[in-house]
C-alpha cells in the first residue's frame, strides 16, 4: 500500500558519527515537503511551476546532554576538568582579610557584607584604598580596606573556580564541525484525521544541522537539548524508510 510522506513524522531513535559513539534521540520531528521553483512562462506572462525536488527537514530532542554528546556534535574534544561556582560562602575577616575554600577565577567574584541591603565590593588590581573596595592578592586571599572591618565581621562571597580532577570540559573549533551525522529513528505515522498507523523505521546516511543549538528546551519543552536538521539526499539509498 502506498504511503503518503507529505506529512509530520514523529518518534524517537539513535544519531552517529562513524567511530563515535551513538546517542539516544528522545524525540524527532520530520517533515517531508516539496520544493518548487517558480519562472516566467514565455513572453505570452505568467509563470510556471515546476517541482524540484522533496525536502525534508525535522528537528531532533536530546533528553540527556552531556559532554560526549556535545563532543561528538560539534567535533569538539572533551578533557578531565570543569568550573564550578560556590555561591554566598560565609567568611569571617581577620586582619583585614578573608580566606576563600577554593581558588576563585579572577573577576568573577562578588564580595558583600553579611545582612541586609548591603552594597556589594569593587575588586581592584591594587591595595584596596576606599571602603568599597577589595583585592584578590593571593590565590585564596581577598584582602579589604584597613580598619573598614573589624574581626569577626561575616563576609559572604560568591566565585567560580576551576576543579581539574572532575568533571569534563569540551573545548569547540568551528572548524571541526562535522559534516553530517547518521540517523536511525522509530517513527509513528498518523493519518489525515489522527488514526495511528503503527510505527516504522527510517534511516538517513546523511543530516545536517541547520539551526542553533537550544540549551534546556526542545520538542514538547521537555528536552535539554535539540537543533534542526536537514536531510539530504544525494544518492539512491541514502534515505530509507522502513513500514510495517
């Protein structure tokens, strides 16, 4: 029986690279369309249509994100090591100083007293000079103003800090983006008027992403992470659609 692909696919499947490793689809939309191309027909006017091709364009739902699939994704490297943030760590000031627990990345502190409507402090290169002011002079070091606090006073300090013996960090060059990607996805057809059909199986030899990466959305706004794709087709059997 004849099928009809003029319409929406949807369901879930498995997206690779060759000597990567594969990745679950949590959900994926496909749309089988027609391209035309529209001219003039001769000198009498008007214009003529002619079908050019069938492009198929979707969108894929990751429900997992992690650092090997965006590795593999966006042709970076993953490594040991991430940033972390502490956020409002109580300190207490002794000699015009503070001690942070960890390391702090440069400029991406923020240096309060502890209460209410209290104004936060400006990180400066040099000896504080002003009461508002604070210096990271040491790794784990943030030395304040002389005699603005007394000892014993509660700082609360937010940071990020770099942990190089967990997490991973991808590092991304825009030159390694992958070509194309493989796809093998069980879909469920649904007819004009909602009656199921049952699921089938499509393969595509060759996706390409074509819009951004969406960080804590997809399709049915439950996925972490999804991007548009187009499937193209440049010889017999690069697309396979498999029904029941």
């Amino acid at each position: 029986m004849a099928q009809n692909l003029n319409q929406v696919m949807w369901g879930e499947g498995v997206a690779f690279i060759a000597g990567k490793e594969a990745f679950e689809i949590q959900e994926l939309a496909l749309k089988f369309g027609l391209e035309t191309i529209t001219g003039r027909k001769g000198d009498s006017g008007g214009n003529i249509v002619e079908i050019t091709g069938q492009p198929i364009t979707g969108r894929l739902g990751f429900l997992g994100f992690n650092a090997s699939l965006m590795a593999t994704m966006t042709g970076g490297s993953s490594a040991t090591g991430t940033v972390k943030r502490i956020r409002e760590e109580s300190l207490t000031v002794a000699t015009n100083a503070v001690t942070t627990s960890q390391s702090p990345i440069a400029n991406t502190m923020r240096v309060v007293e502890s209460g209410s409507l209290k104004i936060p402090l400006k990180q400066v290169s040099g000896a504080p000079a002003a009461a508002d002011e604070y210096q990271l002079s040491a790794a784990t070091t943030i030395t304040l103003n002389t005699g603005t606090f007394s000892d014993g006073t509660i700082m609360k300090v937010s940071y990020f800090y770099t942990d190089g013996a967990d997490g991973e960090t991808v590092t991304i060059d825009p030159t390694d983006l992958p070509d194309s990607f493989e796809l093998y996805a069980s879909i469920r057809t649904r007819e004009k008027f909602g009656a199921t059909k049952g699921d089938a199986v499509i393969y595509a030899a060759k996706c390409k992403r074509t819009g951004e990466f969406g960080f804590g959305s997809g399709i049915g706004d439950f996925t972490s992470f999804g991007f548009d794709i187009n499937i193209e087709i440049d010889n017999s059997g690069d697309l396979l659609v498999y029904f029941p």
